[in-house]
C-alpha cells in the first residue's frame, strides 16, 4: 500500500514561488502545458504498442478530456496514455530537476524515432498552480500488476501520495480553480483556449462541463488533420482556400500559397498565403501561426518568421522548437536560422517561379503583393537578391513593367559611368495629374509609386542598383520642357508671394499647365520623411522650390503681354495658387484668397 507524505525536491531554492506566479507570460499556458502531457503520454503508448511493450484494447481510442465542474469549481485532465507508477510520480513530479518527456525519448531513442514528444512533464505540470489552490494526480501505469497512484498538493512544496482505487491505465490531473482561475468555469472561455491551442492536436479532445444541459460539447474539439500535413499534390485549390477561410475568418480568397514540407535538415511543415490586400496599412497586418508538434506556439514570432514574412498569413509547424523558450535562445538558434533562411528560399522561388512561368497571373497579383515584396528587399539584401528580377512596376496607363523594361528607352541623366538611367513615378496619381499629363504627352509614362513602403524602398533600389534613379514628376520636367532659363521680368512678379522661390520660365505644351512647382527629389523624399514622422507641415530648413513658368501657354503669354499693373498682379497670383494647388493642399486662408480673387479675375471679363 502506498502512503507517503514529503516535500517536492526543489533543485534551485525558492524556485516554486517563481514558477508560480512569474513562470509564463500567459495565463492559459498552463491548459497548453497539462494538455501536451496528456498528448505526450499517448504519443509514448503508441510508440510502446508499435514495439511490442504495449497494447491498445480492441475498440479503444486514444482521446484527452477536459472536464469543467462548475459547482465543484474544478477543471480536470484525462488521458488514456502511458499513466505513471508510484516511482515515476516521485521522479516526474517530486523531482522538479527531472524530465519525463527527455527520459523517455533517451531510453526509446533507437526504436521510437518518430516519438512526437511535447513540453516537459514535470515543470510544465507546475503551471498548474498558476490558477489553483490545490491539484491532484490519480494515475495508473500500462505496466501490468503496478498499483494506481493518487498524489496531492496545495501548492506548497509538500505532498501526500496514496494508493488510489483507479482501475483505467491513464491519468487524471484535476484542479481546484483559486480566484485567479475562476474565469475557466465559464465554458466559453476554456473552450476558445482548448480552441487556440490544439485546434490540430492529432488526438481527438473532449470538453465536457457540467452546465452543458443541451450535449453541445460531444464532437470533438479538434481537427485531427490540419491541411500541411498532406502532400501537396493531394489537395486542390479548394482545400486551400477552405483552410485559409476557417483559420484566418478572412472572407476573401487568398491570392496563392506555398506548401512548405521538409525533414532535412530540419522537420518542417506549413502553408504561407499570400492574402488580398484591403487598404494601405491592413495589407501590413499578417497573422503567421507557430505550432509545435500541431500545438499552437504563439503568433507572428518575429525571432523565428523574418518580420517581414509576418506580412503574409499562414500556419507553420516545426518540431524541432521548443515550447519554451527565451526570445534570445530563439535569435541565435541554429535551427531557427536555417528555419527561416529555408522560409525566405520558398517563397523567393515562388515569386519568381510565377514571374517566369505564370506572367500574367503574376501582374494580376502585383497590387496586392507589391508592398511585402518590396518591405522584404528592404529588411533583407538576400531577398532583393533573390527576387530582384521579378520586381515589377506599374505604369499611369496599367501596364507592368521590370525596371530593366521601363529603362530600355530612357534617355539617361549625366554620362560616361557616371550615367543613371531615370525612372519617373507619381506618389498621387489624382493629386498629380496635370503632371502626369504633361508627361504623357510628351511620350512618358510615369509608374505609380504611392505606398507608404514606396520611399524607402526606391532609395534602398537606387543604393543596390547605382545605375538607376528614381525621380518625382514634379521634381524635374527638364527632359520634356528643355532648357529652363532665367527671367528677372516673372521673378519679380513672384517675389510677393514667395521671395525665395527660384523662378524659372521654359516652353512646354499650349493645352499644359501655365505653371508648375517643382522641388528637388532630395528635398522631396526628407518631406516626405517628415510627414511620416508627423511633421508634415513644417518647412524645411534651406528649402529651394523652383517656380516654372510654361511661356507656351496663353495665359502665361497674357501675363507677359499686358501693361496692366493690376491684371498683371492678379494674372500672377492666380498663377501662383494654380501651381501651388497643383504641389499640395491650399490652406483654409489660402483657399479663401484664391476664390475671392479668381471671382474677381471673372468680374472682369
């Protein structure tokens, strides 16, 4: 008969009070922690029964049970695994320095290769006390003529152990909830956590509770087949798409995927989808899953995923990881490091796979994959690399072009090495749009450049490729307007309204703008810079706009013809706003000078 009292074998003093109230960052790990015992127990009877040192009852299944009393204010754990003899329970559970889960896989190592092992039954047990004020063991061990064992403790480091009247191989954890874990007796909520973290458990899990008056809870709570552990030539379009919309509860299709599935040199399994973008910022929000062993880790762990692939959605199950584990064993894991060199590999052969084969299809996705893509060239130089010829942009007329065809007919910017070829965009296709016209008109098809991504990433392309630069069409019309020159008579017209602004005058198109504002691309990427920074209405200091007055168009040969001094001004400051309305938003004050003043330009005609 078993009768025993004592105290839990601390290896480190005073560690129980830590482990504790400090252990996880997470209050529920601790149903993740009881519940990978459960699994690993079964995980360890099959491999038993495939060696021949167990066997598995005619009818019976392996199954893990929660069950919720609400009256009796208790949340228990069963499973039908390997269950633990009274030696085992004062190794496993006395000894808080041991590890079940590492000595079984040492002593089966050679006959059990594929033991799927989970967490470490011992110290992960202890997060039981997170949430109880007393929790209680009641097991019985596969090995034949071994007594069942009942073990008890309030959370201190003492214990009783008896002889218990079990009669079922397997074991039974059961807490007492204290007032930190009375939120588990509501159902909904210890089903959403069963629910987060072993959606894909490959042993079917039962919630029973005690208020479950109508039998809602008799399927089991999880999918015991998650779709990356098919081979991808057994699952169609639809099953991607189905998995992606139960998972992720995005009511859009996802645009592709890419099934990853590996055992060398590392196991690894998973689906990445590459989702439809919403708006702007939404297309930065992904949602990337870890799992262990089909137990749920954690979301977009940006130490193991690269941040920028965090983007994109998917599930991704790695064994070979830890459940717990510090962020800074994660960052210099060898494993890790393969991990996502092998993830980075995958979907950079994806892009360009479809670039090369699928063109069309590829430039469907651009607008929706363009932002990743490009954050990830500029987090990762090895990604550029790998992606750089598939990097495509877009034109004002819709079409997709690589930078190597957009450039192919570009007249080039200084000569000899020192030769650039310019690529003009737009950030504001409706704000710019007198621009793009004049730009337009003269053979010129500016790309559209206008997400927030966008001024990093033309700056990170102009540093990898130094033969190319980027320039705002409103940073320079010199290619289509030819040489602009001086004209004291104009500048003096514009020096009431800015006396600062350099003023140029050239001949572009009767039909194009009578004048423009124009500001260096160097000037134009720090306001740009500023305005992310939520300084967009300051002036920079040293800021040299250049005012150009297009001496083609009517109303600029008006202003030069007339011997007005009042139209004169008024042609001027019409002028001014026009091009100003054209650069940027016109300020309340600004907006009302402008409409007083072109109401009285129309008094007159």
């Amino acid at each position: 008969m078993i009768e025993e009292k004592g105290s839990i074998s601390i290896s480190t003093e005073d560690i129980f009070p830590i482990i504790k109230k400090w252990l996880y960052s997470e209050k529920d790990i601790f149903v993740r922690e009881l519940i990978s015992n459960c699994s690993d127990a079964i995980s360890k009877h099959k491999e038993l029964c495939g060696i021949g040192e167990a066997e598995l009852a005619d009818g019976e299944t392996y199954k893990i049970t929660v069950r919720m009393d609400k009256e009796e204010g208790t949340l228990s754990f069963e499973d039908n695994g390997i269950g633990m003899s009274a030696d085992e329970v004062k190794k496993y559970i006395n000894q808080i320095a041991f590890s079940g889960a590492r000595d079984f896989l040492e002593k089966y190592k050679d006959s059990a290769e594929n033991a799927q092992i989970i967490g470490h039954f011992g110290l992960g047990f202890y997060s039981a006390f997170m949430v109880s004020s007393k929790v209680t063991i009641d097991t019985l061990s596969y090995r034949p003529g071994e007594e069942a064992v009942y073990w008890e403790s309030d959370g201190s480091t003492t214990f009783e152990m008896a002889e218990s009247d079990r009669e079922t191989r397997g074991t039974l954890v059961k807490l007492w909830l204290n007032d930190d874990g009375k939120e588990y007796l509501d159902r909904y909520v210890i089903r959403s956590v069963l629910e987060k973290y072993f959606r894909f458990l490959p042993v079917e899990l039962y919630l029973e509770c005690s208020d479950d008056k109508e039998g809602m809870e008799k399927k089991p709570v999880n999918d015991q087949l998650p779709l990356w552990t098919k081979k991808p030539q057994e699952c169609t379009e639809e099953d991607y798409k189905n998995f992606y919309h139960s998972v992720f509860a995005d009511m859009q299709d996802p645009l592709f995927w890419i099934h990853l599935n590996i055992d060398y040199p590392f196991r690894l399994q998973g689906i990445l989808y590459f989702p439809k973008l919403r708006d702007e910022m939404g297309n930065l929000e992904g949602e990337v899953k870890l799992y262990c062993n089909r137990v749920f880790v954690a979301d977009n762990i940006k130490e193991v995923i690269p941040e920028y692939l965090l983007l994109l959605k998917g599930c991704i199950d790695c064994p070979d990881l830890p459940l717990n584990v510090s962020r800074s064993f994660l960052q210099n894991d060898g494993t890790v490091i393969k991990l996502q060199s092998h993830i980075v590999k995958k979907v950079s052969d994806k892009l360009t796979g479809l670039f090369n084969t699928e063109r069309e299809s590829f430039e469907g996705y651009w607008d929706d994959i363009a932002p990743f893509v490009k954050f990830g060239c500029v987090r990762d130089e090895a990604f550029f690399e790998k992606v750089e010829k598939a990097l495509l942009f877009k034109t004002c007329d819709g079409k997709y072009k690589t930078v190597e065809e957009y450039t192919a007919d570009c007249k080039s910017e200084g000569e000899g090495e020192s030769a650039k070829k310019l690529v003009y965009y737009t950030s504001d296709p409706a704000g710019q749009s007198t621009y793009i016209d004049l730009f337009r008109s003269n053979g010129i098809d500016p790309v559209v450049l206008d997400h927030v991504i966008d001024n990093a990433f033309i700056s990170f392309f102009e540093y990898k490729k130094q033969n190319i630069t980027f320039k705002r069409i409103d940073a320079d019309v010199s290619e289509i307007s030819g040489e602009h020159r001086d004209d004291e008579a104009l500048a003096e017209l514009i020096a009431p309204m800015d006396k600062d602004m350099e003023v140029k005058a050239a001949a572009l198109t009767e039909d194009g703008p009578p004048a423009l504002i124009l500001l260096s691309e160097e000037e134009r990427r720090m306001r740009e810079m500023m305005k992310q920074w939520g300084s967009a209405g300051m002036n920079l200091p040293g800021e040299k706009k250049t005012f150009l007055f297009n001496t083609a168009h009517p109303l600029t040969k008006k202003l030069l013809e007339t011997t007005d001094g009042e139209i004169r001004t008024l042609i001027a400051e019409e002028l001014y706003d026009m091009a100003l309305l054209g650069f940027r938003r016109l300020e309340a004050e600004e907006i009302s000078r402008f409409m007083a003043r072109t109401a009285k330009i129309l008094e007159r005609l």
